[in-house]
C-alpha cells in the first residue's frame, strides 16, 4: 500500500495516508461530475464511496461521462461507476445505489462527506436540508455551457439560491471535468484533514478562453 501512494505519502505521511481509508463519502449523481470526481477522490484512498443514482447510461452522456463506454448503454450509471472504481482502485469498496436521493436519505447511512453530482436544483435543496439534519458537510457543483460553480457548505444554506425546476443549457465536457476536479480537490483536502475554505462561493468561466475566478462569502 505505502508504495501504491508513495508520492502522497510524501505529502502528508503514513498516518493521514491511512486515515482516509476510514472515510466514507456520499457522492449524489454518477454522471458528468460524479464520474469526473469519483475517479481521483477512490485514487486517492478513500475507502468506501456510496454512489447514488437512479439514472442509466444514454448515448448522449457518454461525451461527457468519461466513466462510460458506448457498451454500457442502458446500464444503471451507478453500477458501472462503481465496478469501474473497484477494477482501477484496489483499496476502494465502491457500493452502488440504484435510486434516487430521498430513497438514500431513508437507509440512514453516515459518510463524512456527501458531493453533490446533480443537475437538478430541487435534489440540491434535498441535500443541503439532509446535511443540516444530520450534520454533515456537503460540496455543491454545477456546470452550464463553459461555465462552474463550487461550494464547500458547512454553516450557510443553499437556500440562498433561488431553487427552480429550471434545466442546464448546452455543456463542454472540460468544465466538467474541471469542477469535477474542484470539488475532488476540496474534499481530500478536508478528509485528510488540510485547511479548505467554507461558505465561499467560487464562479468559474472563461472568456475567450481565459479563466475568470470570482468569489463570494455566502451568510451564514
């Protein structure tokens, strides 16, 4: 094990290196960031991943979903995420939920971490008022166009967006990838217990191919 992480291990040592095998992570949603964000994040370690999703494979996804293959259309995102976790990461039990969030809410499962994947304003809602209830900390993504967004919720409330039914436009597959890449970041930083900034809103866009980073403290 120690020389599967060698190079992690030398960034912080043997005992935070051992430490995330403990750690069990949420993360909400196996398509574009959920499959962009689970393959670093089970790399890195962490030990046991629930993977929730009630969606299959479409052609339409597989652009963008780089855990997917045109073999696994019509397959449940979740399985396929989670075999493909534990075929690349020897050290990973990655454990499949075929259904929908308020279904995974009601197994009463403790993680230390729920990511949100979605696309979908509501289910966020749903998952920032499960992390209060329960007192978990929860990382927010979203993606449109070439454009991202990213939070680490810990004492503000998602309520502070406007939740409608509304759907995303058109996406590029590398701003998903890059928020995907955010949000992995924040969370193994916190998980192996390094400092990570909270409540603070980051906008991400590029501008004729430049990154602009804006930054916002949400209330709390």
């Amino acid at each position: 094990m120690n020389d599967y992480f060698l190079r992690q291990i030398q960034l912080w040592g043997e005992e935070t290196q051992n430490s995330l095998r403990d750690k069990k992570v949420a993360i909400i949603g196996c398509g574009g960031l959920g499959s962009s964000v689970s393959i670093p994040l089970g790399s890195s370690g962490i030990g046991t991943f629930y993977l929730v999703d009630f969606d299959t494979v479409s052609l339409h996804n597989i652009h963008r979903q780089i855990a997917f293959r045109t073999d696994d259309i019509d397959k449940p995102k979740a399985d396929v995420v989670a075999k493909l976790l534990e075929d690349r990461c020897p050290f990973v039990t990655a454990v499949p939920k075929v259904m929908d969030f308020e279904a995974f809410t009601k197994e009463e499962i403790a993680v230390d971490l729920i990511i949100d994947a979605t696309d979908n304003l509501p289910v966020r809602k749903k998952i920032n008022d499960f992390a209060k209830e329960t007192d978990t900390p929860w990382i927010y993504g979203s993606v449109e166009e070439f454009n991202g967004q990213v939070c680490f919720f810990d004492k503000a409330s998602f309520d502070v967006f406007k939740i409608t039914d509304r759907k995303p436009g058109g996406i590029a597959a590398p701003i998903v990838m890059q928020i995907a890449s955010f949000q992995a970041n924040l969370a193994l930083r916190y998980l192996a217990g390094e400092e990570v900034k909270k409540d603070l809103l980051y906008y991400l866009s590029y501008k004729e191919g430049e990154l602009d980073i804006q930054k916002f403290n949400l209330p709390v």
